[in-house]
C-alpha cells in the first residue's frame, strides 16, 4: 500500500503540537525523545535517489553516527521536523510548478540529502543552496551532489532554517509541517524578494491563498508568489 507523503511525515514520530523533535547527535546515536520508526522501513520513502550515485536516505540518527565517528558530547539536535525524503515524482512536480529556471536560486530550507536542489541543478540548471540541521544530512547532500556532478552549482549549509539568509533565493521549497509552515511564513515574507516563489509540499500556509495548488502522484504541492511590498 502506497503511503502518501503527508501521511509519512506524520507517521514518522511527529505529533503536532508536541514541539520539536530532539535526536541524538554523534555521541549517542539512536536515542530518540519520540518513538521514530526508521524511516526507510516506510514504503513512501522507499529510496529513488535522483543523483546517479546518491545513496539511500538513512535513518535520524544513523547518518549523524556515520559521518562523525568518534565524536562525545555533541549537543542533541533540535529538529522542527523529522527526515522524510520527498519521492523523485514529487520533487519534479515542485520545480515544475515553481518553474525553475537557469536563472534561479532554489533554497531547500531542511534540504535532507539535498534532492530539491539537486535535481534543480541537474535538470534545469538552476543554482541552490541547502540548508539543514542535521550535519550529516549535509555530508550526504554534499556527496550526492558530487556524485550528481552539480558540486559547482549547489551549495550545502548546516545551519537552522530559521535564522539562514535567504534573501538571494527566487524559489524557496519546503517539506516541514503546518505548523512550522506557518511559524515561518513571517520570515519568507519580510526577507524574500517580491516575485519569489514559494513551493511547499504537503502542508498550506494557513489563511494565505496559495496561487496554484497542484496533487502529484505522492503528494499536493502548493505554490505562492512573494506580493509586492
Ligand atoms: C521532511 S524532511 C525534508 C527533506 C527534503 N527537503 C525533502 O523534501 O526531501 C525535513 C528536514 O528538515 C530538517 N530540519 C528540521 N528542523 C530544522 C531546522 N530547524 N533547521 C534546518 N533544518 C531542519 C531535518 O533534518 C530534515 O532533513
């Protein structure tokens, strides 16, 4: 049975309004403050990796334990949202009706392995930066786009998305939760420039009216347009 993608971010240990989900860093790989189950064992994050290469996504705190071996002490990570990959159909929905371009800057804000802006790169030339908290999010990001052979378009930053600069993007893209959607909304629309699109999928912005809303095979995917100051 095909889980649709709303389904399996919330399936995949987040409960609303239970405030951030808190994994363990590389000191204690696997301790988890919500039930989390892995996440390849969903159907819908069954991995199809755009980047030829790109390896499948790992699970919260695998990755973390993989890339920094050896580390003790490392602060938890304080996630506003679990990883859960959006399937390639969806990702090419997103860009589609974001119509990216070569001209674009395309910000994935909690950019997992980095497949948005990737395939951004890949297939319409555009340039991106992703930005994660997960550091090992990003060495997989940075990986992918090497394997992809889009290194010298795309960007990749451990960073919280909500205190990047995101003032150079024309296209942002989200995959987080309503109601993080919504505690972000004031930021996209104070700091991006008039005209930038916004795509998220799976989640709205509450009272603000997307312009197109369209349903890809695995999930919606909703489209606005910064208004003019
Ligand atoms: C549902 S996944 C989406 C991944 C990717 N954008 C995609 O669609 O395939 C959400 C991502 O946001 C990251 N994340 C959670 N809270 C964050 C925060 N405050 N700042 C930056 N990234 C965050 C997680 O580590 C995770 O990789």
């Amino acid at each position: 049975m095909k889980i649709p993608s709303k389904a399996a971010l919330l399936a995949a240990g987040w409960v609303a309004g239970a405030g951030p989900l808190v994994v363990a860093g590389a000191a204690e790989p696997g301790t988890r403050l919500s039930p989390v189950p892995a996440v390849p064992s969903l159907p819908a994050t069954a991995p199809r990796p755009l980047a030829a290469g790109a390896g499948a996504p790992l699970a919260e705190g695998q990755g973390a334990t993989a890339a920094f071996p050896g580390q003790s002490g490392a602060a938890p990570l304080k996630k506003d949202v679990p990883y859960v990959p959006t399937m390639e159909s969806t990702v090419l929905e997103m860009l589609r009706l974001a119509r990216v371009g070569p001209k674009d800057v395309v910000y994935d804000l909690g950019c997992g392995d980095g497949r948005i802006v990737i395939a951004g790169a890949q297939k319409y030339g555009a340039r991106g930066v992703g930005v994660d908290i997960d550091p090992a999010r990003i060495a997989e990001s940075r990986e992918n786009a090497r394997a992809a052979g889009v290194e010298d378009r795309v960007r990749f930053e451990v960073g919280d998305l909500f205190e990047t600069d995101i003032s150079e993007a024309t296209v942002v893209t989200l995959y987080l939760l309503p109601e993080v959607n919504l505690r972000l909304k004031p930021k996209l629309l104070a700091e991006l420039k008039p005209g930038t699109r916004i795509v998220s999928h799976a989640f709205d912005m509450g009272d603000w009216t997307p312009e197109q809303v369209s349903t890809a095979a695995e999930g919606t995917v909703y489209l606005w347009r910064v208004p003019k100051r």
